[in-house]
C-alpha cells in the first residue's frame, strides 16, 4: 500500500463545499508510468467498452489505430477485472481512501475505473455533466478520484466544476462522451443541463491545473466538463469512481451497462455489498 497523502480538515471541508477537492501527488511516478503504458495498450487492444472519436477513421484510407495520434477523444472503462495493472491501481495506490476520507464514509467500494485520452489537437469536449445520472447508484456518498498522468493546464483538458452544484439537489439528463460511445445514457431521465459555456459568467466555475500524479476527488453529483485538448501532448487520466455507506443500487433501463441487475444479488435500493462486483477498497 502507498503512503496516503495526508487528508486535512481543508481538504474535506473544500470537498464538502464545493464537491471538488485537489489532491496533490496523490498517487507517486510508478503509478503514473503504469497509466500511460495503459493508455498506450488501450489505444492498440481496446477493451469492451470502448468510447473513440476516431472509431471510424479506423481502417480509413490506410488509418491504423496507432496513426491517429491527432483529434482523438478515446475512453475504456471497466477494464479492472482482466487487467492486473488497473486492479492494482484500484487497491493499493491510496485511491480508495481518498475517496472514503473524503466522503466521510467508514468504507468505499469500487464501482469501476474509467481511462480517458485526449490527443494533441482534440478539439472534442467532454460535456458538462454529472455522474450519478449514468449509473445505476443513488445517494450523496459516491465520488470520483480522478488521476492525471501528466501535467495538465485547462485548455490541455483539465477539468472544471461548478462549485457547489452538487448540492443543487438537481438530476441532469445524461449526454454521450463521444459519438456512439455511450448513447445508451441518453435514453435515461432527467433535467436539461443549462448551456454552461454559453453563460458561464453565470455559475461559479473552478478549474484546476495539474501535475501528474495529482487527483482531483470530487462527488458524482457535481456538474464538471472538460474542453478539448488545444496543447501539443496526450492527455491520460484514470478515474475510479467509489460508493460510500449511504449509496444504494438504483438500476435502470439506460443505467450503463457495464454492470447490470444481472451481474449482481444486490436488490434495489439496497446498499451494495457484494464484494465480488463492488469490493470494498478501503476502510477507516
Ligand atoms: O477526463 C475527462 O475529460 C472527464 C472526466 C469525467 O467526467 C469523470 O471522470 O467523471
């Protein structure tokens, strides 16, 4: 188990607040290394639930996946129970207790990990949006650590947040990251999300530059985007997404399908122990 970054009192009281924190050198330069050998493997082998802009450019004109290193939104997710790297990253980087200190929960389970890549010259966004509406879990415990792999300003991709939105008691209607990728979101109910970026003097927006290694820990509830990658580099995160004591399994129709009613005992509604399909990561 790597040493945790010390938590403070500053770090949950600005979690609390703002449904984001930033974690500096979170995880250290082996881990790092780790997700951008993982990006490059899943740009060459992707994996089943694979989002890519450039899915169909793939086999154009001579275009082989490893030539299309320009304007390419590329995501993989789920990819924990096959991959050793991703699994282990999952329990013994100190991911999970940053995600549980910071929730104020006695324990977090693992839902699933989420690899996200912008090539030099992306001019996709990812949308505004919140999590929790995408999967199949209720309740105010459940946060993402997400884990940049290099350093990153916002307009190389970082993220933005919209401070406090998490506490807006609002339930936006999804959008797909990329075409195609996850259309299955937008059959799922909720409120239409303001057009942020054509008032954003309007919300109380705050972005984070990064270093690689750093994390940014925020609730599923908090509205976030990133813009496009307008810098010269790949940009790589890995997030894992964590369910406190108050979450509950909540699936429906267009819940994302990379775990499903089928693939667990949990009744809805219930809190979700099973330690097969969400294992806890950490306990206080
Ligand atoms: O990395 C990105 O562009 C988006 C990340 C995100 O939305 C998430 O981790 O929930």
């Amino acid at each position: 188990m790597a040493d945790m970054p010390v938590i403070t009192d500053a770090h949950r009281e600005t979690f609390a607040a703002d449904g984001v924190v930033k974690i500096e050198r979170a995880v250290d330069a082996e881990w790092i290394s780790g997700i951008l050998e993982l990006a490059d493997r899943q740009l060459a082998t992707p994996g089943r639930w694979v989002g890519d802009s450039a899915a169909g450019r793939v086999g154009a004109e001579g275009a082989s996946t490893d030539t299309l290193t320009k304007g390419r939104l590329f995501t993989d997710r789920y990819l924990w129970r096959e991959n050793d790297f991703v699994k282990r990253f999952v329990f013994d980087s100190g991911v999970a207790g940053l995600a549980g200190e910071l929730m104020g929960a006695d324990s977090a389970r693992f839902y699933f990990d989420h690899l996200l890549i912008k090539e030099p010259s992306t001019p996709d966004p990812t949308p505004w949006h919140q999590d929790i509406p995408y999967w199949p879990f209720l309740g105010s415990q459940i946060a993402s650590v997400w884990v940049s792999a290099t350093d990153l300003t916002v307009e190389e991709s970082s993220l933005e947040f919209i401070r406090g939105s998490h506490r807006w008691g609002r339930y936006f209607a999804p959008k797909a990251f990329t075409k195609g990728g996850s259309s299955w979101a937008e059959d799922n109910p909720g409120d239409e999300l303001p057009d942020i970026e054509a008032a954003r003097d309007d919300h109380d927006i705050v972005g984070f530059d990064v270093a690689a290694g750093d994390a940014l820990v925020f609730s599923a509830w908090s509205v976030h985007w990133s813009p496009g990658n307008a810098g010269n580099k790949r940009r790589v995160a890995l997030s894992t997404r964590w369910l406190g004591d108050d979450a509950t399994w909540n699936p429906r129709p267009a819940s994302d399908p990379a775990v499903t009613q089928a693939d667990t005992f949990v009744e809805p509604g219930t809190y979700p122990a099973d330690d097969n399909r969400f294992p806890i990561g950490w306990t206080r």
